[in-house]
C-alpha cells in the first residue's frame, strides 16, 4: 500500500510541474508584444498632429526598404490602404485624417484634378515644404534629398484634395509622386502617368541618406 501511495505521489508532483511549466510558457507568450514605433511624440496609436503655432503637420511612417532599390510612383502610402506596401514611406495615417488634419491647419487643397483630366493636368492647391526625419538623424532632409528624381527635376508637393476619390477608391495614397486625382498630396512637375505609363521619370529612395527599412520617420508639412 506505502509503495502504491508513493508511485501516485511521484505522478501527481510531476503533473504539476508540467501544468506549471506549461502555464508559465503560455503567460510568456501572451505578454510578448511588438516593439513599439514612435517617434517625435508621435505613435501608432497618435500618428498625426498639427502644429497651428508653427504651421505645420507632421505624420508617422516607416521607410520601405524595397524602394532604396526600385522606383515608384508612390511617395507615401497609408498602411491599410490597398496601395500600402507600394511606397518609399509607409505611413500610419490613413487618408482622410491626413485631409482634415491639412484642413485643420488651414491649408487649401486645389480640388482641380479629375479622371479625365488627370493626364494633362497639373495638381493645384497650397505648396508645401515636406522635410523628414528620424531618431539620431544627421539633420532634417528636404523631400528632393531622401527622394531622387531621374531628371534632376525639383519635387513640387501641392494639396490636391481629392478626398472624396480618396474615401472611393481606398488606395490609402498620401504622397504622390506625379499629380494625382486620388493622393491627397502629389508632385505638380508631373501630369498622371509620366512614371508608370510614359516613363517619363522615375523616382527612389536615396539609401546613401535615408535609414534601414522599418525605420520609423516623421514627415512634416509647412506651407510655402
């Protein structure tokens, strides 16, 4: 009888190491969460912020290492967008809270490019000074030096609006690089189509001053 209590004994102990081990390992598990982004204030969670007293807004995205290699249209897309993973920034905010933070802040979109037009037509709407930056960067970069040209020709980002063809089409487009009748911003040196369809120009990250893919970057707006 003592030798049948003990060898219960032996299994119930071990049972329950297991059971504890096991349960250790889940709770791990369960509290193992993603490195947090932020930056500048900024955060997933708050991607975006206007800056009234300085004119400005500024918006949370990620370097998309992809595009230090290849060319693209897209300088910065919304994540959720079904155009996300196709430009050189990622961003964090979706389309419509990018319009109405720019609204916000009092800028004027041109509201003047269309389907039909698109390809002989340059954006309208406020310029903006678009700089980026990033933790323990060298200094604050101008669009034209994180973003090449093929021509050499200036990036001129100007607010096209577009916000209804914005919440239709569900791109998620921010930034884009030739004028856009769906991006919120775009670049008015281009009509529609000079990179894609005329290849006319193409566009890349600079990888000698732009950080790793993933790098978390803030992009600001200030109107000329």
């Amino acid at each position: 009888m003592k030798k049948k209590m003990s060898v219960v004994l032996v299994v119930v102990i071990s049972l329950s190491l297991i059971l504890v081990a096991g349960c250790g390992t889940n709770t791990t598990n369960t509290n193992t969460t993603e490195k947090s982004i932020s930056l500048n204030g900024l955060t997933k969670e708050s991607p975006i912020k206007v800056d009234k007293a300085a004119n400005t807004v500024t918006y949370l995205a990620q370097v998309n290492g992809k595009f230090l290699n290849e060319p693209t249209r897209h300088g910065s897309v919304y994540v959720g967008g079904s155009n996300g993973a196709k430009s050189i920034f990622t961003g964090l905010v979706d389309a419509e809270k990018f319009y109405n933070s720019l609204i916000e802040a009092g800028f004027q979109p041109g509201n003047n490019m269309t389907f039909d037009n698109m390809e002989k037509t340059n954006v309208a709407g406020d310029t903006f000074d678009v700089t980026v930056t990033w933790d323990k960067a060298p200094k604050v970069y101008k669009l034209d030096e994180v973003v090449k040209d093929s021509n050499g020709k200036p990036i001129v980002i100007r607010f096209g609006g577009n916000l209804k063809n914005a919440q239709d089409k569900k791109t998620g487009c921010l930034i884009c690089l030739d004028s856009c009748p769906v991006g919120i911003v775009s670049n008015s040196t281009y009509t529609y189509g000079a990179v894609e369809k005329r290849n006319e120009v193409g566009f890349i990250g600079n990888k000698e001053v732009l950080p790793p893919d993933g790098t978390p970057v803030a992009i600001t707006f200030k109107k000329k």
